[in-house]
C-alpha cells in the first residue's frame, strides 16, 4: 500500500502538472485516485477541500491520521 509521505509527493507531482487545479482539488483527485476507500469518507462533508482550499489543512490531518487503518 501507498503511504502517507508518497500520496503526499503525488499532489506535489499533480500540482505541477495542473497549475489550474486549486491545492484542495488536486489533494482530493490524487487521494480519490490512490485511496478511493478514503475518499468516499470525506465527500461533501465540511472536510472536503475539492472546492474550499481553506479545508485543506483539516482534510490532510484527518486523512493521515486515518490512512493506515482506513477507519475513518
């Protein structure tokens, strides 16, 4: 399984290549892509950074302190 620190390299990497995408979205699209299990926890809750980058800090803590086990 991918970890914490690779998920995070891969939005530095996406983020490079779609300088469009507001930090929030791309962190949402690679964790969507890489841990759809996680994904599906945070969609359309006050954690969900797609379309509030000021949710980005909140939606990183929690997916990390959740990410080896999943159980979100």
């Amino acid at each position: 399984m991918i970890t914490f620190a690779e998920y995070q390299s891969a939005v530095v990497r996406m983020q490079r290549r779609h300088p469009e995408w507001r930090r929030g979205q791309t962190a949402y699209n690679v964790l969507r892509r890489l841990r759809p299990d996680l994904v599906d926890e945070v969609l359309f809750t006050p954690l969900d950074p797609f379309s509030q980058d000021e949710r980005l800090e909140a939606f990183l803590s929690y997916i990390e302190e959740h990410w080896e086990t999943g159980i979100l």
